[in-house]
C-alpha cells in the first residue's frame, strides 16, 4: 500500500478550500491510510456466493386500496368558503 504523504494530504485540503497544519494533515494521512486499508481488506473477502442486494431490507410501499368513494356536495362544500364565483372557490392573489 502506498503512503499518504502531508503534502498530498494538504493539496487535498486546499483543493476543498480547508487550511489544515502540519500536526493534522499528518493526523489525517494516518486516518486515511487505515481507511484505504480497511477497504483494501474489504476487497479481498470473498463475495462469489453472495447475491448482489441494493438494500439490506426488502422494500415495499404500504398503500390503501384505491376505492372510489363520493365527492363533496359542491353546493354544501361553497356554502363554507368564504367566497366564490360560478361555482369555483375565490382566493386572494398572490402575485
């Protein structure tokens, strides 16, 4: 595996517009050399007998029964608006 170097580290850093020292860009390339060792150790591991998944849980959408119902009353339903014309409810205009 190859070394992270500080001054790879802190292009890095100056790249996403991030002032790091010295003391953290050596911090941070130890951090970073054990994620990409980690992830090295995770490509070795054999997956041959394990199905591709997108998602560990199975998904579904939980959905109501589509059943057709009445509809308001449209003469019961102006009777409660504040105001309206040919049968349509009036609103304030917003622009």
């Amino acid at each position: 595996m190859t070394q992270l170097t500080i001054d790879e580290v802190k292009r890095h850093a100056g790249l996403a517009r991030i002032a790091m020292t010295d003391a953290e860009a050596e911090m941070f390339a130890e951090q970073l050399e054990d994620m990409i060792g980690f992830s090295i150790k995770l490509e070795e591991v054999d997956t041959e007998q394990i199905a591709p998944m997108t998602h560990p849980l199975p998904l579904f959408n939980v959905l109501r029964k589509d059943i057709p119902t009445d509809a308001l009353d449209r003469e019961e339903m102006l009777k409660s608006v504040k105001e309206h014309e040919d049968g349509q409810i009036k609103v304030p205009t917003i622009i």
